[in-house]
C-alpha cells in the first residue's frame, strides 16, 4: 500500500529577487513523500500566484491527497501501472484518478508527478534521464538569473557570478537599457533577457531594437499573454529571437504560438509536471519551436527532475536552487563550464542533505 505527506518548506534567497511585476526573500513551497515499499519519492511544488494557485490551495491539494491516497486501489502498486520499456509511462493513468479539487491544481499535480517518477524509478533501479531515452552527455549550460536592482547591486551580483557563463538578466524597469550598459560594462559572457510581461508591442520593439548590440541570445516574455498577434509584429520587427514564458502553460497553449514566437518556456509547476513537459517537447518541435526548460525559485528537487529532460532540449534557466540557501537535497549540479550534470542514482538521484 502506498501512503503519502506533505509539508511546508521555507525557501530563503541569498539576496531579494525582483522581476518586473513582484519582489521575494522567501519562497513557501511544499514537499511532497510518497512511499511504498521501502522507497520514498520525494516531489515539490512552489505556488504560482500568476497563475492563481497560491500557497493555501496548492497545500490543501496535497493534503487531500495524502488523506485520500491510503488504500486507494489504483495506486496499490505503481509497477502495475508503468511501463517504460515503449517509453509510454502510465504514470499518467494515475494522475487521471485524482479527486478533481487535486487534478485542478498544476503545482500540486506537478510535485505528485516528480515524486511517483522518483518512485517508479528507485523501483526500477534506473535514472529518470535513462528512463526518458534521454543522453546526459547532451545536458545543456544553464543561466544564472540576476534580478533587478540599483544598476550597482546588479553588477555586484554579476561579479558574484563569476562561476556561470551565462546569464539571464531581468528587466522591465523603464530604465532597461541603463541596466544592460551597466551589464555589459562588467562582464562580455552571453546574455538572455527577460522582461517578464512588462512591455507594450510598441515597447518592445523599441526597447529590444536598443539592446541588440549588446549581443542578446534571446528575449524572453517581452509582452502580457494573450496577445499571438504582438508577438508576431514583434517577432517580424527584430531580429533577436523571441521565447515566451507567461503566454505558455500547457501543451494546450502551444497551436497559436507558432510562427509568432521562436521558442517556449515549459515549468513543471506551470504544465502540471513532466509527463505533460514531455506532450508539450514533442508539440513544440512538431510546430518548430525552440524549448527552454525553465523555473521558479525551488529546491534541487523540482530543479532535478526537470533536469532530467534537459539533454531533449534547446535551452535551459534551471537556477532556482542556485539562488537559495537552505537547499534540503543534493541533485543536479554543474560542471565547470555550467553544464548540467545529471545524477546516475535511480529516480531523481537526490540525496538528503544534513
């Protein structure tokens, strides 16, 4: 019989992170057990207020969860139900008979979807990449996201940067290309830019038009979601490549995006988890869009489990549990060139930390 807890953990960052519509010095995530037969996969999920599940409505979805999960017949035995010999998990199978107040919560799926994979795969004795087909020799180079400040701070986090070769830097300020002179004054390493949202078409385009000297990789979210049609005007005005973040959720999202944006941003805690991360990689590529994998401020237990399809990606912002202190678990890390090293252990690999 499986049984499942959950409980609350306090994420404090090393320094404020601020993005253009909010500011944080803590993160109030929950961790999720789910146990059966000596073995215990850990999940994660950090509440996303963008998308209106705050911190009360992604606990009591656990909660429920763990309450309703004992005896529960189609969770007798997880092996029953997975196979990943045809690289078809029906892990999804599980997920589809959860009390619907459960279901309708991305982040709380999403934590039950990490850790029934850690599960199945400590089970299994194998690696969730190896799982996934996937190589990870072929793991990308994260960023390292610097938030916004003084122009000063920002170049002092930049300096304090030293070990990552890329970085993501965060605007929408009115003040943007003050930062990204000041930026690039203290440091020549490629730069991704993220306005979070902040911008109107006609912003953006004049703002990424002031900014494409400064040698760009990509802008990331430069507009509000809903809008296809600015993306596209912005998309034909600049030559910088453009990936969406808020305008993406689910793979029910990704239809209007093609041809108006360059790429999509997918994050467990958005899509509900890495089943639903793996239906949007492969609607992504058959639409010919880039993918990032990407995240929220949370431990290297979401940060691992998404790392684990970073060797089937394009590109990858997978730093939350960079910028935190009190990391309770060991997972992914990274090499010296910011590469990300996958674990070998079974599952997601995380070892508890002291």
């Amino acid at each position: 019989m499986m049984k499942a807890t959950c409980h609350d953990y306090e994420l404090t960052l090393r320094h404020t992170f601020r993005i253009a519509r909010s500011a944080t010095d803590l993160a109030e995530n929950v961790l999720v057990l789910v146990e059966h037969g000596g073995l215990t996969g850990v999940g994660e999920a950090h509440p996303n207020d963008y998308h209106g599940e705050d911190h009360h409505r992604v606990h009591s979805a656990l909660e429920l969860f763990c309450r309703w999960l004992p005896g529960h017949p189609a969770f007798a035995d997880p092996l029953d139900s997975v196979s990943f010999e045809n690289q078809k998990p029906k892990i999804e199978n599980l997920l589809k008979s959860l009390p619907p107040e459960v279901a309708a919560i991305r982040g709380a799926v999403g934590a039950l979807d990490m850790a029934l994979h850690d599960l199945v795969g400590q089970m299994v004795g194998k690696p969730l990449w190896e799982l996934f087909g996937a190589d990870p020799a072929k793991a990308p180079v994260t960023s390292f996201t610097i938030g916004i400040a003084p122009v000063p701070v920002m170049q002092e986090k930049v300096r304090e940067a030293e070990r990552y070769p890329l970085l993501k830097i965060k605007v929408g300020t009115g003040r943007d290309l003050e930062i990204l002179e000041g930026i690039r004054a203290v440091t020549d390493k490629p730069l991704r830019v993220d306005a979070n949202a902040a911008w109107t078409v006609e912003e953006a385009i004049r703002n990424i038009r002031a900014i494409e000297p400064f040698g760009i990789e990509f802008i990331e979210q430069p507009i509000p979601p809903g809008d296809p049609g600015g993306l596209r005007r912005i998309r034909e005005a600049v030559s910088t490549p453009i990936i969406v973040d808020e305008s993406v959720a689910t793979s029910a999202d990704l239809p209007p995006l093609a041809g108006a944006a360059d790429g999509i941003n997918i994050k467990l805690m958005k899509c509900g988890g890495l089943q639903e991360a793996r239906r949007m990689l492969g609607l992504a590529r058959s639409l010919g869009l880039k993918v990032m994998l990407g995240c929220f401020v949370e431990s290297s237990v979401a940060i691992t489990a998404a790392a684990h399809l970073s060797p089937l990606v394009d590109y990858a912002d997978l730093d939350g549990h960079l910028l935190i202190a009190n990391d309770p678990y060991d997972g992914v890390a990274l090499d010296p060139a910011g590469r990300l090293l996958l674990p070998d252990r079974p599952g997601l690999g995380l070892l508890p930390r002291a």
